[in-house]
C-alpha cells in the first residue's frame, strides 16, 4: 500500500468518479484504476461498487475513508 494509492482512493471517494479523481490528482483516470485496484488487491476486497458512469464506495469501506481523512 503507498501514500499514492490511499490518495487516490481518497480522491474517487471524494467525487465517486474516477475520470474527475484523477483530474483532481493530475494524473491519468487508468492510472487511478490501476492504483485502487491494487489497492483492492492488498486488501482483499472490493472497496467500490461500479455503476453505470460512476463509483459508490462500500458501506464498509465508508470507515477507511474516515480513518484516511483524520
């Protein structure tokens, strides 16, 4: 897990799109999918429920974003 990923997470958190998450960070929307799926990975679960043009974060996962933006 890197400071880059939990960034970017936070960031698709934040707009619920990852096009505008990665505007946001300056980078590539790709390469913010690459990251939260990696980050999906490690974790071992999937921290996004994809929809039609948009994400949804987890019920779940709603905690992790908290703890990330203390």
């Amino acid at each position: 897990m890197t400071l880059d990923q939990l960034r970017y997470f936070l960031a698709a958190a934040r707009f619920e799109h990852i096009g505008r998450a990665a505007q946001s960070v300056a980078i590539s929307p790709s390469a913010v999918s690459t990251a939260i799926a990696a980050l999906e990975e490690e974790l071992g679960c999937q921290l996004f429920r994809r929809e039609a043009k948009s994400i949804v974060l987890n019920d779940q996962d709603k905690y992790l974003r908290a703890e990330l933006e203390v």
